[in-house]
C-alpha cells in the first residue's frame, strides 16, 4: 500500500472522531484520496500521505536545517527514555501527539504503544520530514494544521500527547473524551543544562526555570500528577553538532559557533516533567 492509501485507510477508521476546521461539521467520505465534510471542503491527501488543514504557511523559529539536525538528534534516542514514560501513562487508543515536529516522537509512540497516533504541527517543513522516507509501521497519521484550531471532533481524542510545545486547554478539553488523558511534557530546570553553560556562562540564558509554563497548566487543571525523568545523554562529535544546530538556544552565540563546536560535550541532562490530567 501506498502512504495515501494508509493515510485514507486510517482516516475511514475514524471519520467521526475528525471535523472539518472550516464548517466545524462531520466528514462524510474519504474520496480520491480527499477528505470531504458535510458541506463538501476537501482537504487533499499529499503524496507523502500527509494532510494539509491550513491554507496558509506558518513561519516558525523552526528551519528545514534545525529540523534535519532535531530528527537526527531524536532517531539517536535522545528522548526514548521520557517516551518510555509517556506512553506507560496512556490509557487510550487514538492520540494526538499535538505539536509533534519532524514527528520522530509520534513514530516511536506508534511503534511502542498499541493504539492509532496523530502528529499535528503548525510547520509544513516539519510535517513534510515527518512523512518523508519509507512508511513506519504501524502508521502515525501525520498533518499540518494549528492548535487552537484542532481537525477533531468533541471528544474526539482519546489522549493528548503534547511535548515541549504550546498548548490551547480550550482545544484540549473539547475534543478530549470524558476518561481520556492529557499528558504534557515540559522540560526540566536542568534540560541541557550542560550547554546552557558551555554557550552563556552566565547571564540570564545560563539557567532555566519552567516555573512559568508549569503554573499556567497547573492553574487551568485542578489536578495534575506530576513525574521527573532525569537522566544523561551520551555524545559524540557528530552528535553534539546535531544538539548545537537543532535548537534556538544557541542563536545568540553563532558567531562562537567554531569554539563551542571544538570544545564539545561529553554527555548532555536530559529533564523532563510529565504532567497528567485524566478527564
Ligand atoms: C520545541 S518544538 C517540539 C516539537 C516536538 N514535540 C519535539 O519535541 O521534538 C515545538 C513545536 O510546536 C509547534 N507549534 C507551535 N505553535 C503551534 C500551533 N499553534 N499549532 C501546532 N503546532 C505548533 C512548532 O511548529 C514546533 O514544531
Ligand atoms: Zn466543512
């Protein structure tokens, strides 16, 4: 089977759990390699079996560079271990992994957890590495398309993965079912510590507090159980460029790009908090 036959094998298996964000109506069919709503949008299925809900580009910090260097860094398995801990907290069987980048985190869920995943991105780039390359197995759906505007209907979702991304609690709570699970990852105050360090030895970049975007999902949900993960990431040369290039941090020292490169780093802190709120 081809990528658009999987993806429209995969969408008929759950029509009615999508909607259409246009009309905010049901589809009715999955035609041609289209999907079609009630009042006839259509949203064409790309070659790379990818689905395309926004119109209009969005630019991101993000560049098809970055993207290259975070999917290189993420198939390496610099996150298996928090996966690990997300999919042991799902209880459902269809998941959104919602602002899911180059996608590496939806395939290795996909292929680790039994249950159909989504991996929505506003960045076409992303989403175009996402279905690039042979078609994992089993298959994550993958689609462009924005947050505050999710493609599925009212409790539509059983669970919703969102990792190191924004999040819109009003989007969540409609289209996650009743029982479902919400499952939020954010980083640590230690996450790559080590490189904060090597590129602003101090000033206010040296050290992160993610007290501002646990307390703005604290303050939406009454009740969220919280778990850290912490652990070290082994690098080599290769790897460390990857690290260097795939993330916005090191913007403001491109002009030391050569030094810190030459210096390296042996190993990286892996931090992640993994907050759930179950419906
Ligand atoms: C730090 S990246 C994390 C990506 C991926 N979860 C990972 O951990 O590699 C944040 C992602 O959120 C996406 N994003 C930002 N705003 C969004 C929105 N309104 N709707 C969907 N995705 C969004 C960005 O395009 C980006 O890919
Ligand atoms: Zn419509």
């Amino acid at each position: 089977m081809n990528k658009v036959e999987l993806a429209s094998n995969f969408i008929k298996q759950h029509l009615h759990q999508f909607q259409c964000p246009i009309c905010k109506s049901n589809f009715s069919e999955v035609q041609s390699g289209a999907l079609i709503c009630v009042n006839h949008h259509s949203f064409n299925i790309a070659k790379k079996g990818s689905l395309f809900f926004l119109n209009n580009p969005v630019n991101t910090e993000y560049t098809t560079e970055m993207l290259s260097y975070r999917n290189q860094f993420l198939t390496a398995g610099f996150f298996n271990p928090m996966l690990e801990e997300v999919i042991s907290k799902i209880s459902g069987n269809f998941i959104l992994d919602a602002g899911c980048g180059e996608g590496t985190t939806t395939k290795w869920m996909a292929s680790h957890f039994n249950g159909d995943f989504v991996g929505l991105d506003i960045s076409k780039p992303a989403i175009n590495i996402a279905g690039s390359g042979v078609a994992p197995e089993p298959y994550p759906l993958f689609m462009v398309g924005d947050l505050a505007q999710l493609p599925f209907a009212d409790q539509g979702l059983t669970t919703i993965v969102n990792i190191l991304s924004p999040a819109n609690y009003q989007e969540f709570d409609r289209t996650l079912a009743a029982g479902g699970e919400l499952i939020k990852v954010i980083p640590g105050n230690h996450y790559l510590s080590e490189l904060r360090q090597l590129v602003y030895p101090d000033g206010e970049h040296a050290t992160y507090d993610n007290a501002p975007v646990k307390n703005h999902f604290i303050e939406h949900y009454d009740h969220v159980e919280f778990t850290k993960v912490n652990y070290k990431f082994p690098l080599n040369e290769q790897l460390f460029t990857a690290l260097f290039n795939m993330t916005p941090l090191t913007w403001q020292a491109k002009d030391r790009k050569a030094a810190i490169l030459q210096d390296g780093l042996k190993e990286i802190t892996a931090e992640f908090e993994i907050g759930v709120v179950r419906r």
